[in-house]
C-alpha cells in the first residue's frame, strides 16, 4: 500500500485497502469530538451571546459576559458529561457489539446538540452540553475499541491514529465556523457553529448501519460463522480462507484462556498482571491532558485577546492548522518508528516549548490596577506564539495520536471494553479539572490565581513527568497482533527490554519458545522447580533418531523391581536421570495456584504430547473437521481435547456407545459428532457422509487393527495423505505445555476428568486391574507414592 508509505507484508493475506478505509472512516467519529471541543472557545468570546446568556456579571472591559465561574462550567460540564460516557461505554460494548453501540452514542451525542441549538438561557445550554458530552465519551471509547479490533496488525497504530487527526480537523472546523459567524448580531452566531454538528453525526450513523462488527466481538459471544464473514469482508477474501481460519484461531485461543480465569469485573482490571497494564493505560491519558494541549484549545481564543493580540480568532485557526498538519507526519511515523520513541521525544519536545512560552511570556508582560495585560515586548509575544504552535506540533504528532493507539491495543480482549473505557474516562476526567480550574487559575480579580502565562511552567512540568514514565512504562507494541500484545507483557516485566521481544508465527508456535524472553527450558532449571519429561529420547547427532525410553534408576529396591516389570525403568523412582534436552520447566503459579490443577492431574501431559504432535504435524487449522477413530481409549479421548482446543470440529469412531456420547459432551452442539464402528467398511462410510467432507483423519490405532474396518471408511471416505509422526519433538512439548498454562487445553478435573480410583503404589497390581475395568474418556486411575 501506499497510504503513508508503509507496505503490507506479503505474507499478509487478502486486500489492505478495505480495513483501512473502514478504520479511517470510523475515526471521523473524533470530528464531533474536536469540534464540539474547538467550538466552544470562540462561543465564549461572541459579544452576542455573551450578552444573550449574561446573567448580570460584567466584564474588566465594562461589557455583559458570563462570569468566569459560569465560564468554567460551561466548558468543563462537557467533560463531566464525557467522563461518565467513556465509563458507561463498555455497558453497551460488550452488550450490543461495538457497531450498534456507535450508533446509539451518535443519538444521545445528536441529542446534545438540538438541546444547545434550542437554547437561549444557561440552564439549558448546560444541559445540551452535558448529553453532548455524554455522545462524545460514549464515541472516544468505542473508535479505537472498533479500530483496533478491526485493522492490520502492521498499519493498527495510523489506523487508530487517524482518530487523532479526526480530532484535529474537528477543531480546525470549529474555528473557520466561529470566525464565519463571530460578528453576526443574532442566534446564528452561535446556532450554527452548533447546528453544524448534525452534519457530522449523520454522516457516521448512515456508515455504521453498513460496516461489519469486530470479528473479536464476535469470538466473544460465541459466534464463530458470523466472526469468519465479517474478517472475510474486512480483508476481502473468503469466510473459509486458510488466513481468516488462522487469524481466529488466534483470536479464540486468546479468549478461551482468558474465560477460562472467569468473567471480568471492573476489580479484575486492577488485580494481578492486568495492574500494570490499567495503571499504564490511565497514566497515560491523563497526562495527555496534564500537556496542557486544551488549555490551547478551550481558552486560547480568550488567552490570546487578553495577551494583547489583535486578531484572536486568527490565531486560534492558525494554532488549529498546526495542528492538523502535524498529525500526518504521527501517522507515518507511529508504525515506522513505534510507540516508545515517538513518545519520548515528543515529550522532551513538549517540555521544552512549554518552558520557554513561560519565560517569553512572563518576563514580557505585565498588568494594570484593572487587571488589563500590558504587552511590553510585541516580538517575544509572536515569539510566545511561535513555540506555541512547536508545542503543538511535538503534541500533534506524537502524544495525540499515540495516547488513543496505546490504550486501545495493551488490553487483553477479556477486560479490553472496561479497561479502556476506564482509561478513557481518565482523559476526561482530567480534561474536565482543567476545563474547570483554568479560570480559576488564570483570570484576575479576587479568588482568582491570576497566573496568566505562568500556567505554562505547569504543563512544563506535567511534560517533564510524561518523559520518565514513558521510558519505565510504555512497552513497545509495533507490529504485533493484540494476542501477541498479550503475549508480550505475559513475557517481558521491564518496558525498556519490549523492543527486543519476538512473538511466535503460527498457531504452533503461539505459545512461544522455550528459552525465549522470559522462559526457563530445561538448562535453566534448579532444585525444587516442577518439570515435565518427556518420553522420548533424541540423539544429538541426529535428531530425528529418537526411542521410546523411561527414567533410569531410582534409589530404591522396589523402583529397581519396577523397572523390570510394568513399568520399565522405573516411572516412580525417587531418583532418576534424565537428558537435560528432554525437560521442560512448569509454571507451578500457574498450574497449581492459579488454575488449581493438582500435581496427579499434570500426569495427563505424558497423555496428551502423542495427540498434540501428530495434530500439529497434520497441520490442522481452526474450523477444520477432523475424524478421529479410535477415539474411545485413552490417547483418542485426548486428542479429542486437543482437537476442540485447536477450534477443529470432531468426528469420533469407537465401539463403546456410552463413550461416545460422553465425548459428544465435551463442547457445544455441533462441534462433536458421535459414529459408532460396526465392523463393516461400507456402512461406516455411510455413516460418516452424512457429516460432511472431513479435513484430516487421525489415526492412533495399534498395529493390529490395521485392517479394523474404520481406517478402511476413513481412507475411503476422502482421498487423503498419509503422514506418519514419531511421537513428538521437544518444540511440540513445549507448545504443549504453554497451551495448557494458558487454559486453553483443560486437563483433569478441567476438562470433565473423574478419579475412578487413588492407589498406593505398593498396590500396583490391583491399580492396573482398576485401570483395566475403569479405563477410558474422562477416566483416570492414579498411583499416590507420597501418601496422599
């Protein structure tokens, strides 16, 4: 593509130009934002409608005029509206979908404004205010909550950026339109500046009523068919394309871990890991506004006229320019350069600027008896306006765009509707104090701070704050899917070591690498860890040379009697030695502590490896329908789970009736689908048209059922390519064990597991007759050497 001058990768499947130009569309949502805020300046300076809506107060020139406390609410009840917006936002998010709910905020936002349109009194152009607000927060949550559930990975951050810039041409507009009617001497003067806003309003209802929702959202209630069209309409290829499989398979996989922990509550975005993550988010937005960047936006027409400018209103649409033109070069840069130099930069940018219009314009002017500004340098004034507009640049092209890019990908899908409505609501709860106290803290008069330019050092040293806590907070998320975003903070505890993480590729290799950043493998392990070993072992000359193998010897008699019997080379020796290469290292917090798993359940892993690499190697995709037969014993039974956690649909063969319907249990109708084998080929194949064409067939039978009358139906029923596997390789291992950590693949009691009996291990033999009645899906036997 060569929108802002970056290139779809060409591994990439499918068309960019749609998702951009869906994205770019849902940020003109930030038009009704930047306008409504960018209006209200210049309202305020109206010599009609001050003296429409005075209420007696008299200004330091001797006109009619708002006093500054009804100023400041004026302003600032706009934000109190959006404040309780951008908190109510996931209410409707996660209820609606976040389509419908850009609808609906685009209605109350419509109601605002008829209200202000209607007004000739403060009571009810308050009132206007606030619903209009009320829309506006609504909006600010949900554009980068659809943006980033929608666009590409590789253009996500201009995507998402562009809702800055829709900001930006929101506040230039408001500008021209108050300037076009700041000398009128009636209603218009200030009726249409409002009224205009209907126009913006419709314009995004009538494209939401055609654009598709998030396929997230989707994954989220349950509708996998309906996720598959609208990723394929996003990326303009078909529902069943390997790419959409693929990518939703990501997108479930992620969710399946995170249900697996429970529904989020607005407590869950404050415990454990996601901490971090909200504390980020927050921080982040409010010290967009501690900038001061609406100090320019709110008051500047009004600043600017009391700092002595003849021509206020130029200014302020000279300052708006500025900031529309240096958001575009944001945009290019976001996804060239990423989210942590952008941001450190424009900070230290920023602070500057911000110092230096303080200085010029405390040292340069000065105030009579009445409080009238005394301009005693006109060139260090222009000077002021100058760094003005370069503080504008550092914010436009930098903390603008990148606050909204940031919040709206760190958040994992499970809490990513509260937690970002909540850091939204952060930006607007600060965005309402300054509204507020800016009055306050710069007129003069009584009760008044009179700080005038003064202010300046205090956004100087909110941007001296926002340097350190980008370099110890922000992680850098360019170019990663929001799973793997996940990922990223799962792995990586210091923000400065996120540049240098690489995420996994595929489906195989989601769960990440052992050894990677933040892993131990089996050469970092140390005494006391819990590990699981793997049955075979490879020879380090040949890796594809590998056997079958158990412990070597343990220390005790009865280990040594084991091992030459049942149980070779003794499974339950106290002490044993093993190659390092095939040791893996268990996340004990996680397995036991936070999934609660016990240590006889892990046992189920020896189980499950076999069914994991095979399917791996199959290269079975998300949606696809697999047969497995026999799938009543043992490893069947677990490739069965491992089946339903890759997204596959499953057909399963066995003889035992009772069997097959509990594995038809072990998910939603539809995914699961029982036939039963009767010794005849012909009537099994029958018997297995009726479900469709299958994608691949498992097969885990023993070598003496090779003539067993399902391989024959299988084979049969679709031309297929054999493919052998040797157990599995250390890599399947450790993919094995992440998927389990993440829940995706449930284990145990988890996954419907009974213990039909719990022996001693001096009781062997009576284990292995219980084993032998008892045996099959969701069954187990253990043996409890330590007495439990």
């Amino acid at each position: 593509m060569g929108l802002l001058a970056l290139k779809k990768p060409e591994q990439d499947a499918g068309k960019a130009w749609p998702a951009i130009v869906i994205g770019l569309f849902v940020a003109f949502g930030g038009v009704l934002f930047g306008y409504d805020t960018g209006t209200i300046s210049g309202i305020l300076a109206m010599d009609y409608w001050q003296n429409l809506f005075s209420t007696g107060y008299v200004n330091t020139k001797g006109h009619l005029d708002v006093s500054p406390s009804q100023s400041s609410a004026i302003v600032s009840i706009l934000s109190a509206g959006t404040f309780f917006g951008s908190l109510s936002s996931p209410l409707l998010a996660d209820s609606i979908g976040r389509r419908l709910a850009l609808i609906m905020s685009s209605l109350v936002f419509v109601l605002g404004v008829i209200l202000q349109t209607a007004a000739t009194a403060l009571p009810l152009f308050l009132a206007g205010r606030f619903f209009a607000g009320f829309g506006v927060g609504l909006i600010s949550a949900l554009i980068p909550l659809y943006q980033s559930e929608t666009a590409p990975k590789w253009i996500r951050g201009a995507i998402v950026g562009a809702y800055q810039f829709a900001i930006t041409i929101g506040l230039l507009l408001a500008n021209i339109v108050d300037n076009s009617t700041q000398n009128r001497q009636d209603t218009g003067s200030y009726r249409i500046p409002i009224a205009v806003q209907f126009a913006w309003a419709i314009i995004l209802i009538g494209g939401m009523l055609i654009l598709p929702e998030t396929p997230r959202f989707l994954i989220k209630k349950g509708d996998h068919a309906k996720a598959a069209r609208a990723l394929g309409q996003i990326r303009r290829i078909p529902a069943d394309h390997p790419a959409v499989l693929a990518e939703l398979a990501e997108i479930q996989a992620n969710h399946d871990f995170e249900m697996t922990l429970g529904k989020a509550s607005y407590l869950d975005c404050f415990r454990g890991p996601m901490l971090k993550r909200q504390l980020t988010g927050m921080g982040l937005q409010a010290l967009q506004q501690l900038t001061g960047i609406n100090f320019i936006f709110y008051y500047g027409t009004q600043y600017f006229k009391n700092s002595g400018i003849s021509n206020s209103f130029t200014i302020q649409i000279i300052t708006s320019v500025v900031n529309v033109v240096s958001t575009l070069p944001g945009l290019w840069a976001v996804d060239k350069f990423g989210r942590r130099p952008l941001l450190l930069w424009g900070a230290i940018g920023m602070c500057v600027s911000q110092f230096l219009v303080a200085v010029l314009g405390t040292t340069t002017t000065g105030q009579d008896a009445s409080g009238n500004i005394l301009v005693y340098n006109v060139a260090a004034q222009k000077a002021g306006i100058a760094f003005v507009c370069i503080y504008i640049f550092f914010f436009a092209s930098t903390w603008g765009p990148l606050a909204w890019v940031v919040t709206g990908e760190i958040f994992p899908l499970k809490t990513r509707a509260k937690s970002l409505g909540m850091a939204t609501a952060t930006n607007w709860l600060l965005n309402w104090a300054i509204a507020y106290a800016t009055p306050y803290l710069v007129n003069y008069g009584p009760g008044y701070a009179n700080l005038q330019s003064k202010i300046f050092f205090i956004w100087f040293g909110c941007c001296f704050i926002c340097i350190a806590f980008v370099y110890f907070y922000i992680y850098e998320t360019k170019g990663l899917s929001l799973e793997e975003v996940d990922e990223l903070y799962t792995e990586v505890k210091s923000a400065r070591k996120s540049k240098d993480w690489v995420p996994s590729r595929s489906f195989a290799q989601r769960q990440s690498v052992s050894g990677g950043v933040g892993e131990k493998d089996g050469a970092t392990t140390h005494h006391s860890d819990l590990v699981f070993v793997e049955l075979s072992l490879r020879a380090r000359d040949d890796p594809n040379l590998k056997v079958l193998r158990g412990f070597h010897e343990g220390s005790t008699e009865g280990s040594r009697q084991l091992m030459a019997a049942d149980f070779r080379n003794g499974v339950w020796a106290t002490l044993s030695t093993v190659a390092i290469e095939s040791v893996h290292a268990l996340d004990e917090d996680v397995l036991v502590g936070k999934l609660g798993y016990k240590l006889r359940e892990l046992g189920t892993l020896s189980q499950l490896i076999v069914p994991f690499g095979g399917l791996l190697d199959i290269g079975l995709k998300y949606g696809e329908t697999v047969l497995i037969a026999p799938a009543t014993g043992s490893f069947g039974s677990a490739a069965v789970h491992v089946a339903l956690s890759m997204g596959a649909r499953v057909i399963v063969m066995g003889r035992n009736e009772t069997s097959l319907e509990g594995l038809k249990k072990l998910a939603e109708p539809g995914r699961v689908e029982t036939v039963r084998i009767n010794g005849d080929a012909q009537e099994d194949v029958k018997a297995l048209a009726k479900f469709g064409p299958l994608d691949v067939f498992f097969d885990i039978s023993p070598a003496k059922a090779a003539k067993s009358s399902h391989i024959k139906a299988g084979i049969t029923h679709k031309g297929l390519t054999i493919k052998g596997t040797f157990v599995s390789t250390t890599q399947q291992a450790t993919e094995l064990i992440k998927t389990v950590e993440r829940g995706v693949l449930k284990i145990g009691s988890r996954a419907g597991m009974k213990v039909m009996g719990k022996l001693q291990l001096e009781n062997w033999e009576k284990a292995f007759e219980v084993a032998a009645l008892e045996s099959g899906p969701g069954k187990s036997v253990y043996f409890i050497p330590n007495g439990e």
